[in-house]
C-alpha cells in the first residue's frame, strides 16, 4: 500500500513538475479573412488570428479555406497580400528577405509597419515605409517602399509632402509618434482626393 502511494505521489510529482517550462498554447481563433497568390487570384477563407508569436504576421499567416479543418501556412513568397477584419498586408523585399508589412494609410501616400523582434515575450521593434502610389509622382524613387528612419523621419517625409507642406509642418522634429504620421498621412490624401474632383 506504501509503495503504492508513494508512486503515485511521485508520478504526480513528475508530471506537474515536468510540465512548469511548457507555455500554455490557446486554441487557434480563426476570422473572416483573405489573401492574394502570386497569379493575382484573391482566396477568401479564415486567417488564424491568434498566433503564438504576435510577429508571425510579418512572416507568415494560417489560412483556412472554407468547409475544411485544417489550416495551411502561407508565407510572403506564397501571397502577395492578405487582410483579415480591417488589418490589410502587403509582400515587400527587406534587408534581402520577402516579408509582410502593415498599410497603415491607404491613399496616394501609403504608410506600412514592420516588427522585427522573432521572441514572442519581447516588445516587437517596429519599422516603418512610406511610399507614393501616385503614377505621375515626379520622383520615380517616391513609388518604391522607402524606409523611414526615426531621427530623420520629418526630412524623409518631406518629399512625399511638398505639395502640402503645411501638414508636414506639424510634424514634431525630434519625436517620432506613429499616430501623428498616420494623421498627417491621412490628411495628406484627404486633400488630395478633393484636389482630384
């Protein structure tokens, strides 16, 4: 009888002792959601929206196509473009590898977010793109995805926004603030789309 309760204890002992460096992993969540392939065909299906890494989004997605269980990865060079509720992402080439950044604007001048950091409990590190979709924009350079530096952001945004200088005039000089871009940003399109009319 002894021995067999101190088996037991020691099997319980085993198991819940065994088990402390195990993270807890939350059933996958799935939304409405959709991606573009490389032959430009939108696929509308469910995208897993909580995935165990919070910068999985950047490298890939789980994609779940309608009256099917299983989920299928689909990375940057797969899609060209996914979105799930109101969060839409584009395939670019950084740094030499194909990844996935976030249009934050959408208008002529668009505004992306990358987050760089591959560890799920650190702070991701975030980098930024702006880019001019206009075809007659003077400058071809202002079409490609630009990279935005934090300390000199105002004076790269600069080109982008010669034609409405008092909005980049608000811009702070030394601070970056994501909002305060996307605001700008925004409003930039704004009165470029009544420009348009």
């Amino acid at each position: 009888m002894r021995t067999s309760i101190a088996f037991i204890l020691f099997s319980f002992s085993a198991t819940v002792f065994g088990q402390k460096n195990k993270v807890p992993k939350m059933a996958p969540v799935y939304g409405p959601g959709y991606y573009v392939n490389t032959k430009d065909d939108t696929i509308r299906g469910n995208v897993q929206l909580n995935p165990l890494n919070k910068t999985d989004f950047y490298r890939q997605f789980a994609f779940r196509l309608p009256n099917t269980s299983k989920p299928r990865i689909i990375d940057s060079k797969k899609a060209k473009a996914y979105g799930y509720n109101d969060k839409h992402f584009v395939s670019i080439e950084y740094n030499g590898e194909k990844i996935f950044v976030e249009r934050l604007v959408t208008g002529r001048l668009r505004f992306f977010e990358f987050n760089a950091t591959g560890e799920p409990d650190e702070e991701p590190e975030p980098v930024y793109f702006v880019r001019d979709t206009d075809p007659l924009a003077s400058e071809e350079t202002l079409k490609e995805f630009k990279k935005l530096s934090g300390k000199y952001y105002k004076k790269m945004l600069k080109p982008y926004m010669k034609d409405q200088l008092f909005i980049w005039s608000d811009l702070d000089k030394y601070h970056f603030n994501k909002d305060k871009v996307i605001q700008a940003l925004s409003d930039f399109n704004k009165l470029n789309q009544k420009q348009l009319r």
